[in-house]
C-alpha cells in the first residue's frame, strides 16, 4: 500500500495512492497512539484524482531521527572516522515538508546541500524493540533529503543548526508498506544530473539494528521518522535547482530551492 497524506480544498486527508492518477481517501488520522492497522484503516469512499490535490508530506513526525555516517564512502569523502555506534541527531518536526514544496536558504547561509537517504516510518510506540522485533514497528518507507548547510555543520561541531531550518527536511512522496529495504537503490539527480548514486545493502548499520538502537534511547512515536544516512556524492545546491531523491520501488522526492525570503 501507497500511503499519501494530502489536501483537498480546505481538507487535509490520508488516503492510498492506487495508481498514478488516483487517491482513496482514509477516515480521519491514521496514525494513532495505539499505532497504525493497515487492515484496520477505513476508506470514506470518495476518490480524488492526483491532478486535483495537493501532496503534503505523508506524515507529521513528532521527530525525525537521523544517522550520520552511515555509508563508508560518505565518510571517507568527509573524511570523518565510521562511528563505533549509530551516530544520532534530530532534525525537528518543523523541517518536515512534503514533495514539490520549497526549500528555502536561510539568511546566513553559505553552502546548503542535498543529501538522499531512505527514510524508515514507525507504525506503533517503540520503546526497547529487539532487533527481530523492529518489523512488528516499522509502517513502511519513504523518500529523504537531509538539507545541511554544510558549513555550519563544521563550524558547530554539532549538527542541529546546520540540520534543523524549516524546510530542511523534505519527505515523501508516499509511505509504501510493501517493500524490501534491505537492498534499494538511493540515487539524488540535481537539475536532471545524477550526483548521488547508493545501495541500502551498503549500510554500514543495519535497519533492524538502526531502529532497536534508537528506541534504546528515546520513545518512538507513530508517524515518526528515522532517515539512515546518505550515500557518498554530497554536494551543494543553490537557488532555483531542482533536487529529486529518487529510490527504487518508492518514487521521486521532488523539491526546488529558494533564496533567503
């Protein structure tokens, strides 16, 4: 299932995207508490035709938990030791877009990149998961850009800032909850150019282990998203590009770049 939070008129709706020109609607928010039921998911009955709605970001993560460091070619470009451990950071729930949306520089920026990254979707509360547990938590995945400002990032040390504007966390288009993650294809095209090219079997922590290691740490909510590190190719982006995260099996993240406001 292809799920796609979305606004249609004045309402903002969960639904399925059935095809390429269609969305069923779902009854009320899905993510609950308790946790989402894909069997247990009521459809209103109306169908809206992708044309005619606008994509939001298919979630609103209370968090979104972020890997560093995760592909050994990235770190070797960076050239940053791997981590011994998950290495963590959090990028707010005010980062989060959806596909199509803008991101916009901010005001003392000076080099912002684009980073594509496979991004997990939690279904139900975790707290102190077992590795072979994480499946029973995990709703599906989607597409990631973990917008840096790269220069901040050095200059901190620390990488909330350079990590954490509004806007810099684009996700979507759906969250698909039939797939194998273990070995998908990440690419990032800027303006139609392919700078970012990855598989998810060349992480050097696993999913399972990602997930169980993160709800060590803190609660993860529904509707929470992990996003488990980018692929070498990093690079900057200026205004006016158009960046895609494009994964294999769960679409094109399209965004475009703006200038300080």
């Amino acid at each position: 299932m292809r799920i796609v939070r979305f606004q249609a008129g004045r309402r903002v709706l969960y639904g399925e995207m059935k095809n390429e020109e269609t969305i069923a609607g779902f009854k009320g928010n899905i993510f609950k508490n308790s946790g989402v039921e894909i069997k247990g998911i009521q459809r209103t009955g109306e169908s809206f035709r992708l044309e005619e709605v606008k994509l939001l970001s298919p979630c609103t993560p209370s968090k979104m938990v972020c890997l560093g460091l995760n592909y050994r070619p990235h770190a070797s470009e960076i050239r940053m030791k791997l981590p011994k451990l998950p290495l963590l950071f959090i990028k707010p729930s005010t980062a989060a877009i959806g596909p199509e949306a803008e991101i916009f520089f901010p005001r003392n920026y000076t080099r912002v990149d684009y980073e594509a990254e496979l991004a997990v979707v939690i279904g139900k509360k975790a707290k102190n998961v077992t590795e072979d547990q994480v499946r029973d938590y995990i709703l599906g995945y989607t597409c990631f850009n973990d917008v840096t400002e790269r220069d901040q990032q050095s200059a901190d040390g620390q990488w909330t800032r350079a990590k954490g504007y509004d806007t810099f966390a684009p996700l979507g288009p759906y969250i698909e909850t039939d797939v194998d993650s273990s070995d998908l294809q990440v690419e990032l095209y800027l303006n139609g150019e392919k700078k970012q090219s990855g598989r998810t079997s060349e992480l050097l922590f696993k999913i399972p282990q990602i997930v169980s290691f993160i709800s060590g740490v803190m609660t993860l909510l529904p509707g929470d998203v992990i996003a488990t590190g980018t692929p070498a190719g990093i690079g900057p982006m200026k205004p006016g590009d158009v960046a895609e995260v494009r994964i294999e099996k769960l679409g094109v993240l399209r965004n475009y770049t703006r200038g300080p406001g």
